[in-house]
C-alpha cells in the first residue's frame, strides 16, 4: 500500500516505515504531524484518485529531525573578463517518518456512489407515473373517430357522382362527334379542288 501526498509543496510516493527528507516544517522533533493533501492511494486491489485530492484521506508521520542538507556550490565565470565567483548554500530540511495512510476519503466515495445509484432510481419513478397521466391525454384522440366513419359516406357518394355524370357524358358528346366529322368531310374536297386547277393554267 502506498500513496502520493504532497508535503510542504513537493510531492512524495510514501509507504508506511518509510523516511524521508523534505523542506523543514514547523513542528517540533518528536511530535506527529499529519497531511490532507492526498493525491492518490493504492491498496494493491484498488486505486482511489483525487480530484484533485481524496477527501477524507491522510497520510501520518513523526518528525524525527531538523537538519541542513548537503551543501550547494554556485559558480559564477565569464571568460576574458577576470569575474568568477563561487557561493555555496545549504538547505533546510526535517526528516519524517511515516507512520500510517488513512484511506476514509475512499470509503467516503463508494457511499455517496451507492446513494447517487438509491436516487436516481427514485428519480425514474415519477417518470414513469407520467406516463399513464399522457396516455389519458390521448383518449380524447381517439374518441374523435365517429368523424371518420362519416367520411366512407361522403365518399360513397362522390363515388355515385362520377357515375352519374359519366352517364350523361356520352349523350352530349355524341352529337358534337357527328357535326365535327361531317364539317371535316365537306371541307377536304372544296379544298383540294381549285388547288388542282391552279396547277395547270401554269
């Protein structure tokens, strides 16, 4: 089991027993000191991620030491100009050790997950009591359907007006044949008549 924490602004994989140097606190050697930022813990069957820290989640440890750490040097040239110069700086650093990771952030989630999961059923019911409420909206629909019973009527009887008129059609059109065909057959013959006598005179 380890987990990812970040301390004094710098962020560390830690395991329980585990020492390290990080930038000096503010906590006397001795006493325990606890941290929240937790990034990530891995259980070895689950890995809880924050977002961005898990919430609920600590990491503890005992301060054993305030220290310097090793020295720094700095070095300064610039060639043909005679400057060089050389500084050395030692950091300030406490030495902890951990002595545990507390993962509530994590049992924290897997609850408020079954509950979002309670809910959202719960949110589904009302849906569905909807549903009838819309289906009797749409009764009144249906009972309009005595209007299209008397629609086959009317069409039956625009059915019998074609057939009537189809009736009277062929009486009227009977005559107006005749007269068409006898005016064609008088006027052929006139036409073709002086059209063969103006042929010859020239």
């Amino acid at each position: 089991m380890y987990a990812i924490v970040d301390i004094a602004g710098q962020q560390f994989k830690v395991a329980k027993d585990q020492k390290l140097f990080v930038h000096r606190l503010e906590v006397e050697e001795g006493k325990k000191v606890s941290f929240d930022k937790v990034l990530l813990i891995d259980t070895g069957s689950k890995i809880s991620v924050g977002n961005p820290v898990v919430k609920g989640a600590t990491v503890d440890a005992k301060v054993i030491s305030h220290m310097k750490g090793d020295k720094v040097l700095v070095f300064k040239k610039k060639r043909r100009k005679g400057y060089q110069k050389l500084n050395g700086h030692r950091q300030y650093m406490t030495q902890i050790q951990i002595e545990g990771i507390s993962e509530k952030g994590a049992t924290a989630k897997k609850e408020t997950a079954a509950s979002k999961k309670e809910e959202a059923p719960a949110a589904k019911k009302p849906a569905a009591k909807a549903a009838p409420k819309a289906a009797a909206e749409k009764k009144p629909a249906a009972e309009k359907k005595p209007a299209a019973k008397a629609a086959p009527k009317a069409a039956a009887e625009t059915k019998a007006a074609p057939k009537a008129a189809a009736e009277k059609k062929p009486a009227a059109k009977k005559p107006a044949a005749k007269t068409a065909s006898k005016a064609s057959t008088e006027k052929k013959p006139a036409a073709k008549k002086p059209a063969a006598k103006a042929a010859p005179k020239k």
